[in-house]
C-alpha cells in the first residue's frame, strides 16, 4: 500500500542529504587537517635534522680554519726564504705578504 506523501520519492530525501553531506564535509576537513599536520611535523623533522646537519658540519670548519693560519704561516715563510735567497726584493716579499695577509 502507498501512502500520500511517499508517491514518486526515491532517495534519502532533504535531511538524508543534508545530513550525508554534513559528513562527508567534516570528514573531509579531518583527512585534510591530519595531512596538513603530518606535513608540519616532517618539515620540522627535516629541518632539525638539517640543523644537526649544519652544526656538524661547522664544528670540523674550526679546525679547518686553524689549518688555514699554518698553511698562511708555510706560505710567508717561503716568502721570507726566497728573499733570504734573493729570489725575491725586500718591496716584492713585504707586497706579497700584504697581498697574503689580505692588507
């Protein structure tokens, strides 16, 4: 038996609708937060580990400059020895060493 009110009605109808759309939205808003949350915390993961990164990689550059001031040492004394030798005028050696010591 029909009844009046239900002749030619398929579907949920308006609130069925309403209410299915309703959750689809706030489902969608949920996967959407949780990505963008779980994109927040890999950029900073990748970010502390660049930091890590970095700081390792300045901690060696300390010793490095030390090396710089031996080998800006080696350079002048073979400066001094080719003067010494005569390879080089007393003008010459003070404008290389100048040039050396960044004057």
């Amino acid at each position: 038996m029909l009844r009046r009110g239900m002749v030619g009605r398929r579907g949920p109808g308006l609130l069925g609708t309403v209410a299915r759309t309703a959750v689809v939205a706030g489902t969608a808003t949920a996967t959407a937060n949780a990505v963008s949350n779980r994109q927040t915390r890999r950029a900073q993961a990748t970010a502390d580990e660049q930091a890590q990164q970095d700081a390792q990689q300045e901690s060696p550059g300390a010793s490095t400059g030390a090396s710089d001031g031996d080998d800006l040492a080696s350079k002048i004394k073979q400066l001094a020895d080719l003067n010494a030798a005569g390879a080089l005028s007393d003008a010459e050696f003070a404008a290389a060493k100048a040039k050396l010591l960044g004057m």
